[in-house]
C-alpha cells in the first residue's frame, strides 16, 4: 500500500490505538504492539519482514535509551531514599525563590537538554521535579509539563543536541553552528513561554497519581518528608549524581563538536576518545549511579541497596517496555513507504516557504515518533529544495533549521519514547499524557513556527 490509502491506514490506526488505551483500557503495550501489527500488515509490508520490523523496532528501543531509564531511575530512587532530592529543592528555591518554581524547573530543563537527549534530562531532573512540587506546593501536572517543555525545545534547537547539528551540516551551515545555536535560543522564546502558560493551564485540570493517595487524599507535606529524612545531605554530595553525567555529557559534546584541530598529539587523541566514552549517556549516567551508591553507603543505608535496586527494576520494567513497543510502532512506519511518499511529493508544499519545513517535520515526527529522525530525514528532503525555496542565505538556512526542529516536536504521543518517560516518571495515565504532553507539544510547536515566521520576515 502507498499514497493517500498509507496515510488514511496511518491516522486510523493512530486513532484506534488512542481509543483501545484511553477508552477501552487495554494496556499501551498490547494495544501499541496490536496496533503495529496490523498496519504492518494493511501497509503491504511483506508478511515474512514483520517478525524481524517488529523484534528490531523493540530491540532498538532498548539499545538507545533502555539502560539509560535504569540507571537514571535508580538515581533517582538513591536520591529520594537519602533525602538529597529535597535537599536540591531547598537549594533550587533559595536561588529562584518560592514563586516560580515551575518556571525555574523549565529553564532547568531548557538548559540542561542542550547537551544531553531531552529523554535522559527528563530522568536525571525528575527527582528535583518530585521534591520542588513537594515543596512549594506548586501542580505536579504543571511541574512535568514545564520540564518536559523546556527539556523539549532545546533538544531541537540548539546544538550540539545531534538533530540540530545533523540538520544545521546537511543544510549547509554547519561552519556556522554559533550561529545556529544563536538563533535557537532566540527561537525558544515564543514556546517557552506558551509552554509556561499551558503547564499552568493543564496542572488545574489535572491530578497525578503522586497529588493524590487511592482514596483521593493529599499525600505528606513537603515538612513532613523532610522530618522523616532527620538530616539532609550537603549540596554537594546531593548534587554530584545528577551534575557529573551532565557535565560529562556537555564536555562530550563540545569535544566533538570542535575536535581534536590539525596534526593533534597521540595525548589529544587518547584525551578527546575518554571524554567521548564517558560522555555517552549510559557511562555519564554510570558514573552517576555510582557516585549516588557512595552517597547511600554515606548516609549509612548500604543494607537497603539490594532492596533499592529491586525496587527500581520493578518500577522501569513497565516504562522499558511501553516505551519499545512505541519503537516497534515507529519501525513499521519507517518501514513502509510512507516516508517515500512524502518525499515524492514535497514540490505540493514548496509553495508554503519557511511552514513546508514545519509541516513536512510534523508529519515525519507524528508518524514515526524520533524527533532527531524527523529533523535528520526532513534536512535530508529539504536540502536540494533550498534553491527552490528561494533560501539562501545562511541565517535563512539557520531558520530553516528551526522551523524543522518545530516540525519535529510536534506532537509528542504513543510512538514517541519521550512520551512514555514523561508519562510514566510524571505518575500520569496514557489518556493524561495526550491531554498534557501530546497538547503541549502541539502548543509549543505552533508558538516556535509563528516566531520563526515572524523571525523569517524581519531576516
């Protein structure tokens, strides 16, 4: 199957797994993995290539950001049970005070996502969510999508975050990615503050299963934890687990992104390939589990290692694999000539300008889940047009850049990992997902494209 039937195939199924998961209560996973099935199916893909689409499409998943959600989960859980997470709220709000810490929660996100994927952002800075909404009072719901928001916008913007820098080289402004990163931080205006407002909106509407207990009571207070923590670890010690992997990360990524120059010494080389190693999210995130487990044995709670390792496993497994059938989902789509078609017929939204890489972006991304594969693949379409697009100047291409990575956000929903991190670390059900961060992907990347536009008249 092709052409407009594929795409008609494509919205059904997304609709009949939307309503089998919010409505008729099938869990995501068998409806996600049912779902997959029968497109693969409908979509022509040969019966013989499905058995492998779908075992490498949830293998992937794993591969790319399985141990990460581990590991990070396992952080966080040390960082809970030691009381260094409310120890990092109380040092958050000191320097943003009690008012704002939404907003101080979504700068976090909005910085830290810059060099490390939004999805491991999301897990590392979960803990500190937790705990600030612990102590100010302030909407969990509000909390997870303010973090989710400004983790989401500059993981598309601004390198050296792989989609942007992918997009930014394919293009051809790769030697200008000062430049590139300029623009997208001035592009994150717009959504950062529509993804404020509706994070207010939302955490009205909205209750998390961590807001209330089964009964519908409010859980402890913020005092009331800290009095069953007796004494809180120092900042430091609170603070290493989850600002090493970060470091190591961003450290990582400026080594690639500037390299070893000319001629470099055996000592550079050695040097640049053991901060790559540790800069990949599993051994950054690695070192930081290690660092918590010093800080557990610290704080004199070494027997209840095991007991937390168990925990944490029985509460990822879950995520892990709702998370990969939404890869398996993803692969199928890739798999089947959906992406072609597209391709085949960009010319029909030439006539659009700087919204035909918005569109074309949105559709990879609703369709196949990766953001960084909808920049990368809508860059790679995109990059022979330029001329057509009448595109020529290099800020023009650093614009186009952005109004893909706006494309690409929109919207985050069941065939997206991020979705389920965000879903499940915010104690959320699949159907308050789509109203929180499947919408807010949406608000976020309609207000980006409207200040590219805006951005695009005045450059």
């Amino acid at each position: 199957m092709t052409g407009i039937p594929l795409i008609i195939a494509f919205i059904v199924a997304i609709a009949a797994m939307i309503l089998l998961i919010s409505k008729l209560k099938v869990h995501p996973f068998l409806a996600i993995m049912g779902i997959s099935l029968l497109l693969a199916i409908v979509a022509g893909i040969p019966l013989t290539d499905i058995p492998g689409i779908i075992g490498a499409g949830f293998s992937g998943t794993f591969t790319s950001i399985g141990i990460v959600i581990i590991l990070g989960a396992f952080i966080g859980t040390i960082l809970e049970k030691t009381g260094a997470a409310l120890k990092l709220a109380d040092m958050v709000i000191k320097v943003v005070g009690e008012k704002r810490p939404d907003l101080a929660v979504e700068l976090m996100g909005w910085v830290v996502s810059i060099p490390v994927f939004c999805d491991s952002g999301f897990v590392i800075l979960n803990p500190i969510r937790k705990a600030l909404a612990k102590r100010t009072g302030v909407s969990s719901v509000a909390m997870t999508v303010c973090l989710s928001a400004g983790l989401y916008i500059s993981h598309v913007f601004i390198p050296p975050t792989p989609g942007p820098i992918a997009a930014a080289n394919t293009l051809g402004v790769g030697d200008n990615l000062l430049l590139v990163i300029g623009i997208g931080a001035l592009c994150s205006i717009f959504p950062l503050i529509a993804g404020f407002f509706y994070a207010k909106f939302i955490g009205k509407k909205i209750k998390s299963a961590d807001e209330t207990t089964d009964n519908g009571e409010v859980v402890k207070t913020y005092e009331e934890l800290k009095a069953e923590y007796g004494k809180l670890p120092n900042g430091f010690n609170a603070l290493a687990p989850l600002i090493v992997p970060i470091l190591l990360m961003a450290i990582s990524s400026i080594v690639s992104m500037v390299g070893v120059g000319e001629n470099p010494s055996e000592f550079v080389i050695n040097l640049s390939k053991f901060f790559t190693f540790l800069g990949t999210p599993i051994m950054a995130l690695a070192v930081g589990a290690i660092l918590a487990i010093i800080q557990l044995f610290t704080a004199k709670k070494g027997k209840e290692f095991y007991n937390l390792t168990n925990e944490t496993l029985k509460t990822v497994g879950p995520i892990l694999f709702v998370t990969a059938a939404g890869g398996v989902l993803g692969k199928v789509i890739a798999s089947s000539d959906m992406v072609n078609f597209i391709t085949q017929h960009a010319n029909v939204f030439q006539a659009i300008g700087i919204f035909f890489p918005f569109i074309l972006a949105a559709i990879l991304k609703s369709a196949q889940g990766s953001s960084t594969v909808a920049i990368t693949t809508s860059a790679g379409i995109i990059a022979p047009l330029l001329g057509v697009l009448g595109i020529a100047t290099p800020i023009e291409i650093a614009l186009v850049v952005m109004a893909i990575g706006a494309g690409a956000m929109t919207v985050s929903h069941a065939n997206d990992s991020y979705f389920w991190v965000v879903t499940n670390f915010g104690e959320m059900t699949p159907e308050q997902g789509y109203r929180t961060q499947t919408l807010m992907t949406l608000v976020i990347g309609i207000a980006a494209m409207v200040e590219i536009f805006i951005l695009s008249l005045i450059f």
